[in-house]
C-alpha cells in the first residue's frame, strides 16, 4: 500500500499525531504555537517537526511560528479529513461495537453505513442505530452503497473471506483488526491494527527494563 | 520507554511480526524455513531477517535456515513471552470487554485479574469469568495483587486519573487506548493504541491513491 503515498511513512504517521495535538490546542483557544512549543507538547524535535511541515510546503512564519486554525485545516486536508468516508463494519463482537459506538470516527468523516455479522439473533439488530446485516449480503450492500472503506473485526478464521467481499464489492480501503494478514488486489490499501504486536512490544521493554533497573542497584 | 531497549525499536516492533508468521508456521507444521521463504511471508528482505535476528545472536544456519521451533521459541522468551503478567483492564465498555474477551492474551501470558469501571450497575458483575470493580479501588487493587500491566479502555476525560492511580498502585507497563496521551514517573513503560492515528494513515493513502490512479489514466 506504501508505493502510493510520495512522502514517506514515517512522516505520514507522524501527520495524525499532529493533527491531534493541533485538535487540542484548537480546543483550548491556543492561536499560534511555535515549532518548539510543538516539539515540548509532541516529544518529536523542533527541527524534525519543521521538516516534517516542510514536505508539503511549510505553514510556519519566522518568528511568528504557526497560525493553529491554518495548520490544523492544512493538516486534515492533507490527512483526506475534508471528505466523508462510508464505512461497513463486519463483525458485531465487543471490538466491532466499539468502533461502531466510538462517536470521533463519524465526526472525522468515517461513516457506518452498516453492520455485518453471521450470528442470526444480531442480524436485524441496531447498534447506535446502525443496522446488523447478514454478511451473506456484504459484496453487494458494498456495491450498491458505494462503500469505501470495510473495516474487519471477524475472528481471524474469516478475515480473509470478508477481505475478499469486501474488494469485490469495490472498497478502497480495508482497516483490519483480525489478527491475521489479509490479500487482497493491489490497488487497495490494507491497514492492519495487529493488537497483540503491540502487546509484545510491553512485555518486551518490561523485560529489558528490569535488566536495566537490576544492572542500577549494583 | 524507549531508553530501556538497548536494540533499535524498529527492530522491536518487528519481533512480534516474525513471532505471528512463526506461530502460523509451527501450526502447519513447518520444520525449517530459510531467510528468503520468512522474506515472502513477511514481505521484509530476507537480509533485513538476517539483520534483525542477528542483534539477538543469529539463530540461522547457512544452507539449512532456521529451524521453527528453535526460533519461535528464541523470539518468544526475547519478547518476554516465557513470563506470566498480570494485567488489569480499567473501562468495561466494548473495547475492555473485547480484550478480557480476547482469550488469545491469556494464553500468551497476559492475565487479566480484575476489570474496573465507574458504572455501579457493571461493578460487581462478571465478563468472561473476571469480576467488575469499582475504579475507587483500582490503586489499592494494583498494590495488593502485583500488577503488573494495566490497560486503560477508559474515555480520554478518565485516562490521566486512571494512569495516575495504575503508576502509585505500582505498574510497570501501561497499554493505553484512550485517545490521548497520559502523563507518569519515566520508569513506567507506556504503549499507546490511537486508533484514529491509524484510520487517517487510511484516509491520507486513499487521497494519494485517488491521485495516483487520476494520473495513470491520462
């Protein structure tokens, strides 16, 4: 999915990052912010976050710094935040109602258009009045309702199937929470949320930093 | 956190990933794989593999690769899987209840003792055969049990309070995905889930793949 995108990863995972600082900063009525007050609130270093601002043209002022409202609205732009998304959600497990229930998304432009599950006492259902459909009928609902994004939350034994509805149907994008790698054509962007990844990455720093904090009492 | 890993943490945030393909791998019976077979599951080079598992000490031989039980079980006591946590979920909303759920952390070692929330008609109940505790309690909770890991699934309002409480309780890692950052003691390793972070990485590659194929079409 990476071969799309001009300007490196690293910088475009470092945007929504910035785009949630800016959100804050917007919310207490902060109007400018320099690059250093940045780099104090973000942990990122000043001049890495003007090189960051600078691949997509720069909105800083010498010795003014950034306007928030601007770089904020610069950022969502850049982010594709200014258009809205239609979403499904296939599976209504706890993670799926979560996502459904979790307001932000909708405000940010992500729209659940529907639910899907096999479970046939859901089927029918509304969940924060968003409607459980059988995912018997996922390809075509996809199609019809010109959906753009499906985001997977099945157990990893059907994430591969739904995958395949799903781009049939013709997403763009697909979020996946099962935790399994999916294939699909490539021409649509996968974006895998591997929880347990994450998980690993405690219990490995946990392990190195009592190494550490044992290596200090000596 | 990261000062506590004395190997880059790009490297880090890998070994879960060879973890999960070595996990499927040992499931299908698989006995050896070679640093380019890793390479086509993994999708990284095959002297990317040789480079990573090389800061560990290289478990490969020339001309015969790796042997899967070997690594697996190598990658697993790296990322501190040989170990029993004890975890607590704070939030019993869909997405606490969809990790107490998860029996999958359980069985890699991650056991939750108690999950606590500031709704008194949830406390008391059972999800998944763990019990709801009132978050009054949390702090004491967390000292009198050893825990070691708590995750916050709270709404971004509660999570400072419940940081705070979880790091004088006594924790060692925090997993937190309520969408903000939380503040405590600098021994305390923290991991964030910020899942919008990851849903506008989507917006922002459809954006570019929109552009990408308006291109090609001329």
């Amino acid at each position: 999915m990476e071969r799309f995108s001009s300007i490196s990863m690293a910088v475009v995972r470092r945007l929504p990052k910035y785009h949630r600082y800016l959100s804050e900063l917007k919310k207490n009525d902060v109007k400018r912010v320099s690059s250093q007050e940045l780099s104090r609130i973000t942990g990122f270093t000043a001049s890495q976050i003007r090189q960051d601002l600078n691949c997509f043209g720069g909105f800083g002022q010498q010795g003014y710094g950034y306007n928030v409202d601007d770089l904020h609205q610069q950022i969502s732009k850049i982010l594709g935040l200014d258009k809205v998304y239609k979403t499904v959600i296939v599976g209504a497990g706890n993670l799926g109602q979560a996502i459904v229930n979790y307001t932000f998304f909708e405000k940010s432009g992500f729209v659940p258009q529907a639910i899907f599950d096999v479970n046939p006492r859901l089927i029918g259902l509304k969940i924060n009045d968003i409607k459980v459909h059988d995912v018997e009928n996922l390809e075509s609902f996809v199609k019809d309702n010109g959906i753009d994004i499906g985001i997977i939350c099945t157990p990893k034994s059907q994430c591969q199937k739904v995958a395949e509805a799903l781009a049939k149907g013709g997403v763009q994008g697909i979020w996946n929470f099962a935790p399994s790698d999916v294939s699909v054509p490539d021409d649509i962007i996968v974006e895998n949320v591997h929880l347990s990844e994450s998980l690993f990455t405690i219990s490995y720093l946990l392990k190195e930093r009592e190494e550490v904090l044992k290596t200090k009492k000596y």
